[in-house]
C-alpha cells in the first residue's frame, strides 16, 4: 500500500537475472509486512524472528533463480563456443518450446 508523500521505490530483474540495486530494500518491505500478518500462523516467537525466516526464505529462492538461470547462460555459450551453433541452435529451440509447452499446461489446470 502507498502512503501520501511516499517515495515509490521501483526494482528491476533482467532476463539473466541481473537485479537492480533497490531490490534488497524490497525484500526487507516484503518481510516486514509478511511478518506482521503471519507471524503468529508460523508459530514464530516475534514478529522479528517471523521477518527473519522470511528474509531468508526469499533470498534463498532468488538465489536458487540466479543459480539456473546463470546455468542456463553457460550451457547456451557452451554450445556457440564448442564450434556447433546449429546445434545449440537446435538444443535452445528445442528447451524453449519445452518451456512454453510447460508454460501452456500450468495455465491450462491451474
């Protein structure tokens, strides 16, 4: 929620997961709101020990992100410097229409 005379603080993930210098900030907004409302429902002790777990579980799930992401760059580059571009052509065409198709069938049932 915005309050009046708020700075709107905005953040940026590029598509190799290069994050924008806001985004820690962020992170603390969000665990600091999550914690007040749920810090009971997770049996925390505190709100602080709530925010902390929180804090964690985010970065950790960002980290694990960067991870794949940074895996899938180094095999794309792996193919292009081997020698064979048509096919790390063919593996990347392939993975994105498995992607999509994966995409298509999570929407399809949820």
């Amino acid at each position: 929620m915005f309050r009046l005379g708020e700075k709107v603080k905005a953040f940026v993930v590029g598509p190799r997961a290069e994050m924008s210098s806001d985004l820690p900030s962020l992170i603390n907004c969000i665990s600091e709101r999550a914690a007040e409302v749920r810090w009971r429902g997770m049996l925390a002790t505190d709100v602080i020990h709530a925010k902390g777990v929180i804090k964690t579980m985010i970065t950790n799930s960002l980290g694990i992100l960067e991870a794949r992401v940074n895996a899938e760059c180094l095999e794309d580059r792996l193919g292009i410097m081997v020698g064979d571009g048509k096919a790390a052509f063919g593996r990347r065409r392939s993975a994105d229409v498995a992607n999509r198709e994966a995409y298509e069938e999570y929407n399809r049932h949820y």
